[in-house]
C-alpha cells in the first residue's frame, strides 16, 4: 500500500498522472473536532494605578484561598472532596468567625486584610483548586511520577483569579451617583465594566469604581456574561477580561468557500514547520531564521536581567532588573504567540485536512544515555513551543469542518519517499541522498512527505 501511494504523490522534481486515488483516502483521515466547546473572548482593561492596586490585592485574596485549600487536604487531613466543610472554612469573612482556629492557616492569619470583601473570590478559588486536584488524579492515573497541585505567590508577577457571573456587567447610566454634576456625567467616560465593584472605590467616585476598556469594538461586540470568567494579569502588567463565549463571537476570519486541499507539517528545531501541499504540488517553510534569532534575543536578554536581579546588592536595582526581565519575557511568548496564531489561521482556512507530526520537545530533549542532542538544539527545541501550537491548531480548527490529525513521525526523516529505504546514517544532514534510487530532496520536505504517506497506510 505505501509503494502505490508513494507513486501518486507529488515530490520535487515528479509529477504523478493523478490524486484520485490518494483524495478518497486522505477524507478516511482525522475527525473533525467538537463545534459545541467554547471559545475566549479578550478584553483589554485600562486600570488606573489605584485600580491596579485593588485588582493586585483580588489577586492576593483568591491565591491565599487556594493555598488555604491545600493547606487544609494535606495538614489538616480534610478530603479534597468535602467542599461543604472547605468552603465553611476558606470563604469566612474573617477568621473571628471560625469556631475552630486549628483551621486558620499560618499564612490567612499573617494575611487577614485580604479576607475584606474577597469571598466570592475565595470561594471561585477554592472550587478551582478542587478542580485542579481531580484532573490531575484523572489525568495522571498510573503514571510512576508524582503530579502535584503547588501552592501559589501571593503577589505573583503574573496570574489569574476567577470572577462569577453575578459580579460582572456592563456599563450602565443608572450606576453613576444621582448627585453626580451634570458636567461631569456629561464627559463620563461610559466604556466601561463593572467587575467587583466593592473591591474598588464607593458608590460616590465613579471614575474608580468602574474598569474601562481598551477599544471600542471589544464593547461594542462584547458577548453576554454567561459564565463565570477570569481576570489576567500578565507580565508586562496588562489586564485582561477572559469571557467563554460561544464561538461566533471570536474575531477570526473567513475561510476559503471552497477548501480541497490536504497538507502535512513536519515539525522541526532549524525550521519550525515545514508545510508539504501535493495538491498546488509546493512546500513551504514556517519560521524562518529570523523569527528564530529573534525569538532566542528575547530570551537571551530576559534571562541576562533574571541573573542580574540575583545577584545585585540593591533591592532597587534588583526590582529593575526583575521588570526588565519580565518586559523580554512577554515580548518572546507574544512573538512567539503570533507566529503560532497566523500559521494555525492560514492552515485552517485553506484546507479541508491537516497533518501535524506528533512531535513532543519535552521526550526528544530529554537527557539520555547514547544521545547526541546539545544543550542548545534542546534549548531551541522548547523555544518553539510545539505542544502549545498543537493546541492551538485544534482550537482554531474548532466548528470550521477543517479535521486535524496527529500522525507519529518516527522514522519519516530516515525513510526514502520515494522507495522506502532506511537510511541510518542520516544524522544532521539538510538533503536525503537515497543510495538505493538516487532521489535528492530536503530532508525537512521528505519527512513532511512522509507524514502524509504514513497517515495513509496502516504499516
């Protein structure tokens, strides 16, 4: 079966008679995924320093709550399946209240100006720790190495907190103070949500109380608040509202009215896809050494400030470097991020079918007896970001008819496209050279190649 399908797909330098045989397989091939799961919409906040403040403190609130959770499953001996007697405890308004202080953690007494009108916060946090803990059991079932549910920072960098659906809204006229003057109403500012409002300023100071909003059309195409949402910070200190929402509501653009094509990608170190297209019979390379170096200088100065904020003497001095560091280090996921989010829109809008080889850094890096990877292949290995772009090729691909399959990949860059030999000498070579039946062609385009011929047979 492979030598007849190897004969009717497109290489450099032979054009088969035709697909037709190859067509009817390649619609046996990949499921398409689940249109009914829920997608993100992001809203970028625009807090004011004071605002910041109190969102830092909300923060603080629902990891000290998450950290209390655990504490009590692992000293206390409460079973992470007990909520009723969890959330008695962690969601209190103060520890006064808690008949038992045995209960208290270290850390909540230390901290107790954070239980201050944070509850439905704590309670979010706590049912997420919970959560957390099962998927990690379920996940995890069997496996030899331990998957813990660590504690968190209070005052982390960056982070998440949960928000229910009650606490959030829209901007509306009839929040503003009645004795508000009629000038100042009149340039209101009215772009604007209403998250916690109690964990702001009074009813009385209206410019912070309320969260405004980065851009107009994020309001104006804002979904309904139909699900609990998260709040994000991230490391260049921006905020960002997360709200699942159906996916029609996402800003992606429209595929191609007529999508018959296939293509398979070969994941790689040198070159991060390698797009193989038997159908307009090209191949295209996806992350070029630019984006490579670019990616690895965001990196290489991020970690340059980390040490630096190690090993200064001043505090700050350190505090500089430590935001320096995490200005590189947000600007290397955000490129890294873009790259990742134009290759997966393209492939999904152009094809019917996408074959991804199942490539996992974290098993090729790995350090083993016999292996010849250097410390910086395995480095540019994780640069990449394989697994997150898989990831993100699946939910991209969702309720768009688009099927994307993962194919394993062993094997594909030492076997001949062309006559199946096995080449063991490989190595670092750029060209397969097949000393049986003489075809030269890129090695990445051969495995590429080979992905789709190997997703097409059972042996």
């Amino acid at each position: 079966m492979a030598e007849i399908i190897r004969k009717q797909l497109w290489y450099p330098g032979y054009k088969p008679e035709n697909l037709s045989g190859v067509v009817e397989k390649l619609k046996e091939v990949g499921a398409s995924n689940d249109e009914s799961a829920l997608g993100t919409f992001k809203i970028k906040l625009r807090p004011t320093a004071y605002q910041k403040a109190c969102l830092k403190r909300v923060l603080a609130a629902s990891n000290l709550a998450w950290n209390w959770t655990k504490w009590l499953i692992e000293e206390k001996g409460v079973s992470w399946k007990d909520k009723k007697t969890m959330q008695a405890i962690v969601v209190k308004k103060s520890i006064e209240s808690l008949e038992n202080q045995d209960m208290v953690a270290p850390e909540v007494r230390a901290n107790q100006q954070l239980l201050s009108k944070t509850t439905s916060v704590r309670l979010t946090a706590m049912c997420s720790f919970v959560a957390a803990t099962k998927s990690s059991m379920t996940l995890h079932k069997g496996c030899t190495r331990k998957f813990d549910v660590g504690y968190k920072e209070l005052y982390p960098r960056s982070g998440t907190f949960g928000v229910q659906k009650p606490y959030i809204r829209k901007f509306e006229e009839s929040m503003l103070p009645a004795k508000m003057p009629t000038e100042a109403r009149k340039n209101f500012n009215r772009l604007r949500l209403s998250i916690l409002p109690n964990s702001f300023a009074a009813k009385g100071n209206p410019n912070e109380r309320f969260l405004r909003i980065g851009k107009r059309r994020s309001w104006e195409s804002m979904p309904p608040i139909s699900h609990d949402c998260k709040v994000e910070m991230r490391k260049d200190g921006s905020w960002l509202l997360l709200i699942p929402c159906d996916r029609s509501y996402l800003r992606f653009s429209k595929p191609v009215a007529e999508k018959n094509h296939a293509v398979s990608l070969d994941p790689g170190v040198r070159t991060f896809q390698t797009e193989y297209n038997p159908f307009k019979q090209e191949t295209r390379n996806h992350g070029s050494q630019r984006d490579k170096d670019r990616i690895n200088f965001f990196k290489t100065k991020a970690q340059r400030h980390e040490v630096l904020a190690k090993t200064n003497k001043k505090e700050y001095v350190r505090k500089e470097h430590k935001r320096q560091a995490d200005k590189y280090w947000h600007k290397h996921g955000k490129y890294r991020d873009n790259i990742h989010r134009e290759l997966a829109s393209k492939l999904v809008n152009e094809n019917d079918l996408v074959i991804v080889g199942d490539f996992s850094s974290s098993r090729c890096a790995a350090k083993r007896a016999g292996s010849k990877l250097t410390k910086q292949t395995r480095a540019e290995m994780y640069s990449w970001a394989h697994y997150r772009f898989k990831q993100r090729l699946i939910e991209r691909a969702r309720g768009t008819g688009t099927r994307v399959h993962f194919q394993d990949e062993s094997y594909t860059s030492k076997t001949c496209g062309n006559c199946g030999n096995i080449k063991e000498d490989l190595g670092g070579n750029k060209t397969y050279a097949c000393e049986v039946c003489g075809v030269v062609m890129d090695r990445d385009v051969n495995g590429a190649r080979n992905i789709m011929i190997k997703s097409l047979t059972k042996n």
